[in-house]
C-alpha cells in the first residue's frame, strides 16, 4: 500500500443501521510505535505496519497464513474484537466498527488529504486528530467514554 489517508469519525447510534452483515475481526498489537499489528478478518489473516501520524500514515499489509496469525495473536497484550460494517455512501467505502456496547467508530478512507466527502447521516464528530480513538490506544484502556450532545 505505502500511505494511508483516512480520516474517523464517531457515530450517531439513533440514526445508524447496521447491515445484515459485518465482518469478525480480532487484531493484536505486537507494538505501538511503529504500529505493529497482527488482525484476523473471518477466514483471513493479516501482518500490518503503520508508521507515525492520524490523518496520513505510512502503511505495509501483508497477507499470511491464519495459523501463523494465530500464534502471533497469542503474542499480543492487547487485543480488540470488533465487527466491522462496509457502507458505500455517495460512491465512497465507509468502514464502521462495532467494539460492542454501543460503540461505534466510522472511517473513510481517502485518495488525497483534500478530498471533500459529504457524511452520512450518522455520521457524527471528527475524531482523526484524537489519539483516543487509533486502535491501538482503545487496545489498551478501552473504547473512550463520550456524551453525544444533541444539536
């Protein structure tokens, strides 16, 4: 891959709707930084490295064997299991993750930092520039706990 450009977002519980369908994930951190992290999609597994930074990252994907992913998940301290929903939204893929209990996070990845993107409905705050929401720090202490305020 080589750079990421993605940005997150919290999600407005009353007006999002989960489809039928998401996909099981468990990823594991092997290390924080650089982000090293080991993640089972269903039957697929995956090594990833990403580098420093929110909005634009360094990132290098490698598929490999579930086995392997497996001893490497039994390696990690910290640990998400997450269900993960694709939308399509005004021609862009957006990924929202389920951590359970009403917690939800939305990303959208982008193919340049200046790219307008109209949000859905549920779509709630920007949280991109927020280090509490990266994977990796809700690996460690938990998804943050935030009060929505209506507007």
């Amino acid at each position: 891959m080589g750079k990421e450009i993605e940005r997150k977002f919290l999600v407005n519980t009353e007006e999002f709707v989960a489809p039928a369908l998401g996909d099981n994930i468990k990823q594991g951190y092997l290390a924080t930084s650089p982000n090293v992290r080991v993640r089972i999609i269903n039957d697929s597994a995956f090594l990833t490295i990403k580098g420093s930074g929110t909005l634009v990252r360094s990132e290098f994907e490698y598929k490999i064997p579930q086995n392997d992913a497996i001893e490497i998940l039994l390696m990690c301290h910290e640990i998400i299991i997450k269900t993960r929903y694709s939308i399509i939204f005004d021609g862009i893929k957006w990924e929202v993750d389920d951590f359970g209990s009403g917690n939800l996070l939305a990303e959208v990845e982008l193919k340049s930092e200046n790219q307008e993107i109209n949000l859905p409905i549920w779509v709630g705050k920007e949280v991109t520039e927020d280090y509490r929401y990266q994977n990796s720090h809700i690996a460690k202490v938990g998804f943050p706990y935030v009060v929505l305020a209506k507007i």
